[in-house]
C-alpha cells in the first residue's frame, strides 16, 4: 500500500521547493515532514527528493508527485458524487504544464486563463524550449505540455495547435552598422545575435532558411522573451521574435526586420496524458482554441 501522507509530503516538498513551507501548507511541523519523506524513501529504496535552493524532485520522484495529481483529481470526481467528504479529502490541486517561454510571452496564459477561473485547480508552469518540453512528459515531470514534438508520446493524446511566427529583426541603428550591404553569410558573422539559452535554435535555422548554409556567428546570451524585444530594441542585437511582440515596435519605426518577409514558422502541439485529459477536458478546450485563434493555421 502507498504511504499517501508520505506521498503527499514529498509533492508539496517539491511543489513549494522547501520542507518549511511544504509543512506550512500541509499545517504540520518540518520535523513531520522530513520524516515522512525520509522513511518513505527509506522503504523504497530511492532518493525522491535533491535536496537544496529549492528542492527538487529526481526522477522516481516526479513520477510520485504526478501520482498524487491524479489523486487529487481523483478526490474531485469523489467529491462531486459525496460533497459530504469534502472536509475530510478536500485540498487544492496543483497541476504541472510544461511550455516553451514564447508561448508563455504571448498567448499561452490567455489560453489557461479561462480554466483557471473556472476551476479551482492551481497551475505549475516549467518553462523550457518547445523542442524540448515533450521530454518533462516522457520523465514524467508534467501531465501537459505545448511542445514542437507531434507525435504523441507514450500515454497521451496530441492536438496541432498552429505555428508561432518569428521575424528576424533589429534596430535601426543596428541594422545600418551590420547589414547595410545586405544580410549575406558574411555580414551575419559579424553581426552578434540574440540567444535564449544552448538549446535555442531559432536564430541558426532562420540563418540557415535566409543563407541555404550553417553559419557560426557571435552572440549574447539572454534567458528572456521581453527580453530579447527590448535588447532588439536597445540594438545589442538581432533576433527572432514572435511576431505578436514586435509588431507595434515596427510600425514606430523602433525595429526593422532584417531580411523582409523571411519569416520562420515553429509548428506547435498540445500534447497531454490521457488520464489528464479525460478528466480536465475544459483544460483543453482552452489551450486548443486560443492556439487555433492566435497561431498562423
């Protein structure tokens, strides 16, 4: 039998990234919480828990913590069928979603934000690279994810969302001191970029669309959406922006895209368990149609 005020530690430990508040929020002390993590893995056999700022989950233990999401699910279905164990099971549900940072920026939170309101579930957002975020469902790290990856995971069901569209764009000033002979393999080695983070490609597969060729050029490192339009802005750089966040900075003349029309299309998918989605469908009708509404179809 599964340990479930045990089970339960170890979620909220995770959840809020520390044995203080985890014991905050289950209404017992540190000690009792430590305890129950520590002799349940101790029964297992496993660490569930890195322990540090903040604390994490390793993998046996994200595959514990999504455990406990279908049971608070679960506990909800009950509840609507015997309101009177409310007092006894009732508890806030947080629900993990993994999506790319872009999506976040622009449209993504509009799209939950009709669930949100309607519901009293509560959400975790792991943000990671689209062509990435498929991978924190195979470990399962979330129970969704807006991920580049379109076929389906093991154990869940994928939905075509549309493509974000990116332009490739600069300041003024910066266009004119790099590309003003035009923007050829050889100005773009000059030209220092814009990058997210060593899993960012945007920027390599517009160069590689524009050019026909893979072509080294330097970059600065900037882990932030509004923060690669404002460095754009600023002319630190050039970039690939979605398009929804610089249009109002081309038409005041703030940015300029680069190579005009060469825009770069990022196809996007809602991909999420089947035991998720059984029961949280509301979750994504939502997700689906703002993509349908806000994405290039």
């Amino acid at each position: 039998m599964i340990d479930y005020p045990a089970a339960l530690a170890v979620a909220m430990v995770v959840e809020t990234g520390s044995f203080e508040r985890a014991a905050r929020a289950l209404n017992i002390t540190s000690s009792a919480v430590s305890q129950r993590v520590k002799q349940l893995e101790e029964r297992l056999g496993v660490v569930l828990i890195e322990r540090g700022t903040p604390c994490t989950a390793t993998e046996k233990g994200a595959w514990l913590c999504r455990h406990i999401e279908h049971v608070g699910m679960l506990e909800r279905e009950l509840l609507q069928q015997i309101p009177g164990l409310a007092g006894a099971a009732e508890r806030r549900v947080t629900l993990s979603i993994a999506a790319n940072a872009d999506s976040v920026g622009t449209w993504f939170l509009e799209a939950i934000a009709p669930f949100t309101r309607d519901s009293d579930y509560l959400i975790n957002i792991a943000i990671d690279d689209e062509g990435h975020t498929a991978e924190w469902l195979e470990r399962g790290r979330v129970l969704a994810a807006v991920t580049a990856f379109g076929e389906p995971v093991r154990g869940c069901r994928v939905t075509p969302l549309g493509a974000l569209r990116y332009q490739a764009t600069a300041s003024p000033a910066f266009f004119a001191r790099y590309f003003a002979d035009g923007v050829t393999a050889a100005s773009i080695k000059d030209a220092p970029a814009l990058t997210f983070n060593h899993k960012d490609r945007l920027q390599q597969d517009w160069v590689r669309l524009v050019t026909g060729q893979a072509v080294a050029f330097p970059t600065h490192w900037l882990p932030s959406t509004q923060g690669f339009v404002d460095a754009s802005v600023a002319g630190i750089g050039w970039a690939l922006n979605p398009v929804p966040l610089v249009a109002g900075h081309l038409e005041a003349g703030r940015l300029v895209e680069i190579v005009p029309g060469a825009m770069l299309d990022v196809p996007l998918f809602w991909q999420v368990s089947r035991f998720a989605a059984d029961r949280l469908p509301e979750l994504t009708q939502s997700v689906v149609a703002a993509g349908r509404r806000e994405l290039v179809q």
